[in-house]
C-alpha cells in the first residue's frame, strides 16, 4: 500500500510540472531530443540494413557493426539537431519576449551548422550510383544541362553546321560527345568543360575520355593533334561507339557491321545452347529468329544501309549470318542453295529490308 501510495503522488507531482507552463520551453527541448533519437534510429536502421546486404562486402559481424554504427551515428545526430533547434527557439523566444518566424529559419541554420557542419558517415557521400542504375542518367542532365547552353552561347567555339544550325555537343543519357570542326575549337570546348567541372565539383573520367579526329588516314592523327584536360594529354582512338553503333574513324561503319555481325550469332548459339534439346520446332525458331536475332542485325541499318556496297549481297556477313541461322536450324549443308534455304524458311535478303528502312527515314520530312 505504501508503494502504491508513493508512485501515485511521484505520478502527481510529474503531471503536475508537465501541465506548468514555465517548464513548457525545457519539456519541449527534452522531447525534442527524445524524439529524434528515436525517429533517427527507426529511419537508419532498416535503410542501413537493406544497403549494407546489399552493396557492402565482408563478413557478417561486420556488416552488423557497420548497421549498428550507421544507425547510432544517425539517431545522435538527429537528437543533437532538434535539442540545438528546440534550444535556440526557447532562447530566442525567451530574450525577444514573442514568437517570430525567422526563429526557425535561425535556429535550423544554426543546428544544422553545428551537428552537420563536418564530414561523417551520414552526410558524406563516398559512392556514386551503380552502372546501369536508372537514377544516372537524371543526375547527369540536371548537372549538365547549363553545359550544353554554355557551349551554345559560345561564339568562340565553331559548332558542326548542319543546315542552318550548328551542332557543337551530343548529349544521351550520361554521355556527352563535344563536336568541332577544328582543334582549336574543341580544345576550347574542353577548356569550357573543365572549367564548368570546377565549378559544380563534377569529375571527368580520363580513362574512358578519347578524342577521334575524322578523316581518311585515322592511324597518323595522334601525331598531328593533341589535346588537353585538367593537364593530361588525351589519348586518340580510332572508333567510337554511339549508341550501340561502332564508327571507325575514316567515316565507315564496317567496324558496326561486324560488330552487330558478332552479336547476332552469340545471340543465336546462346538460344541454341539453352534450348536446342528440345527440339524446338521450326516455326518457334522462326519467330525467336524475328523476335531476337534480326533487330540486332538491322540495328542502326537506317544509317549505315545507305553507304553498304551490295554489288556481292549474297556475300555480305549480314546475308551470312542469316544463311548461317537458316542452315543450322534446317540441318542442311552449308553448299545447300542459298536461295532455297530462304525460300523454305520465307525469309528475305534482309538487304531489301535495310533499303526500305533508309528510303523511309531519307524521305521523312524530319529527316537530317
């Protein structure tokens, strides 16, 4: 009964210095840093659990000391912050005698600058996004965006004349082509890209940067050029692949047909390894042939279709390859009738396809 009566009265007398209002602006503070440890931890601790499995390497007591460490560093800094914050108003409010909203704006700043003003586990960022990671390509534009307009405006950097525009950067994705008809205006393109880096702290990977310079002899342009970024001489190559399309450096595309060439047969023998037991019938492999093989084949056919020598079509290595599928999935001989292969699959020399795909892009008003 004693004990009974004795936490009853210790629970009066806390109610009754809760509903004080003096004590309003300390209660405040105290529930403040209450609150943040406690908000700080639960947001930490499953984020820190799903990114550490995920993209940490290392044993199992160590992936829980580091989720353990993420979440109390985390929980300590939002405690801090808002006990800073809840302070700073209570003082404000306190020597001003009123509530004004610039209270907030000053306080915030002020615990902000205290608690995350140095670099620690939470605040610094060590690693970018992963390869592939759908979120790059965002992140990219939104830094580069003013790069693009900067070099538009510069009326010392010669662009690419197309019509009656100039060109002077291709921009996909997360990759950017800096285009100019002279070495010294893409060496001032470069100069400008270093300088806009600078300035928004972007880095520029040197070991994937390459200049290529058009024209017919491509193996003596590194003696004739050099390029800088940053102090480092960049290196020359002699092709360059755009969106899936290899361009060599004397203007041709045999290196794209040969490389879409090479793709469509690791294509077709994957295909073949994986389900060649089966015995898939004809008319599947037909429609995996369409589906999958084809466009790989023809992939970019509306730009190099129209500079493709067909005088010997039959001997092309994209006809090949297309005889090579329809000969392996018939099981004939590799000296049976080309013309009869085709005819007995109903497939067409795909040059007639590559034709009409660049009649049609040529013909279109939009056309380039």
């Amino acid at each position: 009964m004693a004990a009974s009566a004795l936490f009853k009265t210790l629970l009066y007398t806390v109610n009754n210095l809760l509903q004080q209002h003096k004590y309003k602006s300390a209660l405040a503070v105290v529930k403040g840093f209450r609150n943040g440890a406690v908000y700080g931890a639960k947001i930490r601790a499953p984020h820190a659990l799903v990114m550490t499995f995920l993209f940490r390497s290392g044993s199992l007591r160590e992936k829980f000391r580091a989720i353990a460490q993420a979440t109390y560093t985390h929980s300590r800094n939002l405690a801090c912050f808002v006990l800073t914050y809840k302070g700073l108003q209570a003082l404000q409010q306190r020597l001003q005698g009123k509530v004004l909203q610039s209270h907030s704006f000053l306080a915030a700043c002020v615990g902000g600058w205290l608690v995350f003003g140095e670099n620690n586990n939470i605040n610094s960022q060590g690693r970018g996004v992963r390869q592939g990671c759908s979120l790059s390509p965002t992140l990219f534009n939104i830094y580069i965006n003013e790069l693009a307009e900067a070099l538009e405006r510069s009326g010392s950097i010669p662009g690419l004349a197309l019509h009656d525009s100039e060109v002077k950067c291709l921009l996909y994705a997360d990759d950017l082509v800096l285009l100019s008809p002279t070495a010294e205006g893409l060496q001032h393109s470069l100069a400008l890209l270093e300088q806009y880096c600078e300035e928004w702290a972007l880095t520029v990977n040197l070991d994937k940067t390459r200049v290529m310079v058009f024209q017919k002899k491509a193996r003596s342009q590194g003696n004739r050029y050099q390029f800088s970024y940053g102090g480092e001489v960049l290196e020359h190559s002699s092709s360059y692949s755009n969106l899936g399309i290899e361009i060599s450096a004397s203007g041709g595309f045999s290196l794209a047909v040969k490389a879409l060439n090479e793709k469509a047969r690791r294509a077709f023998y994957a295909i073949k390894a994986r389900f060649g037991q089966l015995k898939l019938p004809i008319r599947t492999w037909i429609k995996l042939y369409h589906a999958i093989i084809k466009p790989i084949l023809l992939y970019g056919s509306e730009i190099w279709g129209p500079i493709l020598k067909f005088e010997n079509w039959d001997k092309n290595l994209i006809e090949r390859t297309q005889l090579e599928f329809a000969k392996n999935i018939l099981r004939v001989n590799r000296s049976t009738s080309n013309h009869a292969c085709r005819a007995e699959l109903g497939l067409y020399p795909l040059h007639i396809e590559i034709k009409k795909k660049s009649c049609s892009v040529l013909s279109s008003p939009d056309s380039i």
